[in-house]
C-alpha cells in the first residue's frame, strides 16, 4: 500500500474534498500503527502513531492541512518505506534519531531541512498493492525457462522428423500440431511472467514532480495515462532514470514561473503529461508540457559558444537535436536539479542500448513533446527472416522501415565500384549485399531492405528473398561469430532450424560505409571538420585520375553520343528529357553510348562523361585541399559550386589501395 498512500497523500493536497483519499491514507496509517504493536516493531508504530494523530486532528477540524503538513506526512511515508525493506533485506537503518525529528516537522507544520533530516534514497522494489496471487521468481529462473522451451522445441522437430518417417505424415499431423499449439502457449505465459504494467514506472512520478515543482517555486498539474500498458520488467527497470531526468528536466527547464506563464497569456499551473500506448511490438511513453518549448537560436549560441558548431550551421530541425549533446545546456546557473549539460546525451544512449530510440516535437512558446520508442520485451523479438548467400538469416523487425522489390520502377540501383547505391523515390542510399558482407556467394537479389540501426543513418541491405516475420527468442552468439561484429545473436524460429541475427551496423562497419551518426561537429560542418571524405575515383577524358566526393553523385548511366551538344565553346547534355550543363574534360569518344556520372548539389544537375569508374575510397582533405590541379572546365561556371570547395579534384600519383585501406 506504500506506493498508492503516497499517491493518494498528492491528491487529497490537490483536492482536500477528497475523502475517499483521505479514508485510505487514515485507514492504512491505522493498520500499519496496531499490526507494528502486535509485532513488536517499534520504530515503524511510532511513526504511524504520529501520523495518525495528525490525520485524526485534520478529520476532526482542529487542524488545517498546508503545504508543509503534507511534506510531513510524506517524509513519514518515506521512512516507512525504508524501514519495510529494511525488514525484508535484513538491513539496519541508522540514525533512529532522525525520526524524531520528522515527528517535530510534522507536529509543529515546519519544512524539515534537508540536512536535519535526509530523504531516504527511494527503495528499488518498495511494497506495493497486491491485486492477485502471487509468487515470487527469480529472473534467472525465468530465463531458464524460456531457454528450455527453446531446446523442447528442436525436440519436437526432431520427434516430427522421426515420427513422419515412422507413421508417416498424415498419421502424425494432429497430433504434432497439438503439440506445437501447446509450447506455443508457454513460450508465451513464460514471456508474459516477465512482463509488468508500467505503472510500476510511472508510480513515482507525482511525488517527484511535486517536488522538483516546489524547489522550483512552480506549479505543475500532472497527468498519467496509460498505465496498464506492460513492459519487460527488465525494460522497466532501465527507463526509471531516464524518465526521471526528462521529467525533471521539463519541469526545470520548459516550463515557466507563474510570472512568465501569465505574461504569455498562459495558465499560472502548468500541465505535464506523461502517457504510454503500446504500437505494435513497441512501447511508446510520451512526455509533454505546455512550456516554453525550445529555443533554438539560444541553443545555436550556446553552441557556437561551447565550439560545439558555427552559428547558422544547423537547420532548426537539427539544431533541437543538439540538446542531446555533451557538456550542453541552456540553463545560466548550476542548480541541484540541472545545469552542468550533463544527462540528456546519457539519456538517449541508455534508450539507444535497450533498442529504443528518442525524438523530439518543439512547439516554441507552446512546449515540448518527448518520445521514447522502446520494444516490448528485451527476450523476444520480432525478426524478418531473409536469405542471402542461400542461407537464412534474421533481421530485427523494429529497425526495417521498409521492404522494396528491386525491380520496382521506384528504385535504381547501381554499382559504384566494389559498392552499389541505390535511388529510392529520388533518395540516394549507401547499399550493401548482406551475401557479400558476409563473404558468401551472391547470386539474383531480388529485395531491398530500408534498414535505420539505432544509432545510425538510414541505408539499403539487397538480400535475395524475404520470407516472413515472426517473434523469436534471442540468445547470445558464440563468442568466436560474435568477435566479427555481423551476428547480434542467434534466434530459433517457428521452422526450429537456429539463425543468425544479423547485426545492421556491423555490417556497415565491416564494409566500410558510414552510417554511423555524426557527432555534432561533423553534422555542422563537414567540410570543415571531416578528415577525411568518401571519395569516388574515376578515369577522366583525358586519361587521368580524377575524384568526386560521393555526396554529390546521383548515378552512373550509359548516354548515348547523340545526347552531347556544343554551343560556343559549351558542353550540354540531355538528361531526363532536360538538357544540362556537361564538363567535357578531353575529347568525347567515338562510342555510340558514353559513361556519364550525373552529379547535383541539390540545386542544379551536370553531367561528367567519364571512361571508367574505379572505386570508392576515403581521402585526407588535406591531400585534397593541397592538390594543385582543379577539374577541367569548370572555372566560372555558376550551375555547380565544385571548384571553389575542390570537391572535384586531381588525383595523379594518390595511391587507391593504400587509401582504401586507410579508409
């Protein structure tokens, strides 16, 4: 009952008529006074005895409830909590001097102080109410369970196996049926044992934003909804503290004092809304205030001031984001609660770790909206599995934001080099052959796969048949495949036969291609601040070495000879029915059709006919920069905007083997 009294304690505050409330705080302080008499332990009676004084004098009229009086009966609240663990885990809980000092604060309706009498640290498990009958089970039990159901699962193939040889498979089809219907239903109670109602997480929020809001000296109503939404009790665990921090942080950062709140117009109590829905196989807990919001240009200051970016670098959408980073904060002064730029960088990493992600809705001078997408259960994963190389392999579902045919008319795909790209509705991808990254055999790749790892930029995985989604239990891979960075463990399907999980940002890594998100500073400004760029290689007209930095090639395509056309001294070329400016750095060979490298900066498009493509390496910009030959025929030219920042640039004499090592 410890949980819900001191709940019900915050609502009876809000609304004294509350006297359902007060009914439940008096009838549990009365129950915990004559059960501690009856079994001999004192220091808890006394407490209650106390508080049950106080409430009986507030029931009878001779008392007025305040502020202070509530603080009171809170911090008695909390010295219960602490010395009922106490009981459970064995613990002493010293300094017993204390309690008559928080019996005096809440006689005489005086705010103890900190220093005469600490909070106690909230307890992790505290005594909560019972709706059923329970058991208690240890965690690694339930793992062992899990497990085992796994292995009775490869016994029942292995049985199917035998049995449909034996009887053959009508004989036997029924019952094997049966049979798989029935782990089915304990892999699921199993998985639902783990399971619990994220009212566990939100159970200690009204207290905390009571009072943060009183040091604070604001007034904040808080709403909770959802809270019958369940959550892996693991998963549970691990979002107390960012929850906490965000919440926290909302109150001190986003929403105003009842000054300011007046002066916009707005009610002097601010709302806070704390909810959680279940959406698919994730859970979504959203926090949202009607506060100030964010103030981007204050945060680009802030910033620039750190060396975190030059001013103007970031679009709004981005520079909301910077928040996240290190050793950044818009607060003037250090205060208990916030301030010192540390919190909101581990927040996001510590979701980023469960699987879970964080994003971000600013409405300036109206609030902000937080949301943190976190799968359902840490065991039991939603998986497509696919096949590439002629073995089946499974991807995480939670990280697949889209499933294309290769063949469809909205996308291109095209090898650059070793590499492939890919142009999805317009949008250039890296692309990567999980057949190849794997180092096995490639043969026809008939899908895309639009993958965003946590943590990570958006990319394309050609693989060569997807086959279905289905939940499946991950366990660890065997430390020799998980030393290679491919493998986030191995799963056991509903076919029985175990696959690998594939790892999506490991397979980028392995293959070179960054996807990786940037830090703050090579986002603001890469050409600045990268040491390195990706580079693609070719051969121009003039049988030299050149490169383009990949960020400004669209494709690669064959146009026909036909398609040039030269006006004074003017290349053109018709792209896409359009006729575009072309660099023709030589002379145009005499085939009927001409490798063309279509490049834009966004705003304008040019072709470069080229003889060969080479290959994608990474560069120094300093060797760049240094270079002292620039792209024939661009000097002056206002389509594109290449020269001035040398992203076509010479590349006689650079060594591509030791620069794609280095890369």
């Amino acid at each position: 009952m410890l949980e819900h009294v001191g709940n019900a304690l915050l609502e009876w505050e809000s609304d004294p008529t509350g006297a359902r409330d007060f009914d439940d705080i008096f009838r549990f302080v009365h129950t915990v006074k004559g059960s501690c008499g009856f079994l001999n332990l004192p220091r808890i009676e006394k407490l209650a005895h106390v508080a049950e004084t106080v409430l009986s004098e507030l029931r009878s009229g001779n008392r007025k409830s305040n502020r202070a009086l509530v603080s009171g009966l809170l911090r008695i609240i909390d010295r219960i909590v602490l010395l009922t663990a106490a009981l459970e885990t064995g613990d002493v809980v010293p300094d017993e001097a204390s309690d008559s000092l928080l019996l005096t604060a809440l006689e005489t309706d005086s705010e103890t102080s900190p220093e005469s009498a600490p909070a106690p640290e909230p307890i992790s498990d505290p005594i909560v109410a019972v709706q059923r009958r329970n058991v208690r089970i240890d965690i690694d039990l339930l793992d062992a369970m899990m497990t085992q159901v796994s292995d009775l699962v490869l016994v029942r193939n292995e049985l199917t196996r035998t049995l449909n040889v034996a009887l053959g498979q009508e004989a036997t089809a029924a019952t094997l049926d049966a049979l798989s219907a029935r782990i089915a239903e304990l892999r699921i109670s199993i998985a639902r044992a783990r399971m619990q109602p994220v009212d566990r997480l939100f159970a200690a929020l009204p207290r905390l934003v009571r009072d943060t809001a009183n040091a604070l000296g604001k007034s904040v109503r808080l709403t909770v909804e959802g809270t019958d939404v369940e959550l892996d009790r693991e998963m549970v665990e691990q979002l107390r503290d960012p929850l906490i921090h965000i919440v926290r942080n909302a109150i001190d950062h986003g929403i105003e004092n009842a000054e300011g709140r007046t002066a916009a117009g707005k009610s002097p109590e601010a709302s806070l809304r704390v909810t959680a829905r279940q959406s698919g196989n994730q859970v979504v807990i959203t926090i949202s205030d009607d506060g100030r919001g964010i103030d981007v240009e204050r945060l680009r200051e802030r910033a620039a001031a750190t060396g975190l970016l030059q001013a103007g670098d970031y679009s709004d959408e981005q520079a909301i984001n910077l928040i996240f980073a290190p050793g950044l904060s818009t607060s003037e002064t250090v205060t208990a609660i916030s301030g010192r730029g540390i919190g909101m960088d581990v927040v996001r990493a510590n979701i980023e770790k469960l699987g879970g992600s964080v994003s971000l809705i600013n409405r300036p001078s109206h609030g902000l909206t937080i949301d943190i997408r976190v799968p359902l259960t840490l065991s039991i994963v939603t998986v497509l599995t696919v096949k590439a190389g002629g073995m089946e392999f499974a991807i995480p579902r939670a990280i697949v934001e889209e499933v294309l045919s290769a063949s469809s008319k909205s996308v291109v795909i095209e090898r650059l080099g070793t590499g492939y790209i890919s142009t999805v509705r317009g949008e250039k991808l890296a692309t990567i052959s999980l057949a190849s990254a794997l180092s096995l055999d490639e043969t026809r790749q008939t899908h895309l796969l639009i993958v965003k790892p946590t943590g990570g930029r958006r990319y394309a995985l050609m693989v060569e048949t997807v086959h279905d989604q289905e939940e499946v239990v991950v366990r660890q891979v065997a430390p020799h495949l998980s030393a290679t960075g491919l493998f986030a463990g191995q799963a056991l399907p509903n076919s029985g036969i175990p696959i690998l999980v594939i790892d999506v940002l490991g397979v980028a890594r392995s293959t070179g291609v960054n996807v990786e998100r940037q830090d703050v500073k090579a986002e603001a400004a890469p050409t600045q601040t990268l040491a390195t760029i990706s580079v693609l290689s070719f051969i121009g007209l003039d049988g030299m070495l050149w490169g383009v930095d990949t960020s400004l090639v669209e494709r690669i395509e064959d146009v026909p000879r036909a398609a040039f056309t030269l006006r004074s001294g003017d290349a053109f070329v018709t792209l896409d029915q359009t006729l575009c400016r072309a660099i023709v750095a030589g002379t145009l060979p005499t085939s009927e059709e001409i490798a063309v490298l279509r490049l834009s900066d966004g705003h304008s498009r040019v072709g470069f006919p080229v003889l060969q493509v080479e290959d994608l390496v990474r560069l120094d910009k300093a060797s760049i920069i240094n270079s002292g030959r620039n792209a024939i025929g661009l000097c002056g030219s206002e389509v594109i905007q290449l020269i001035n920042e040398r992203l076509i640039f010479d590349l006689a004499g650079t060594d591509l083997a030791e620069a794609t090592h280095r890369g």
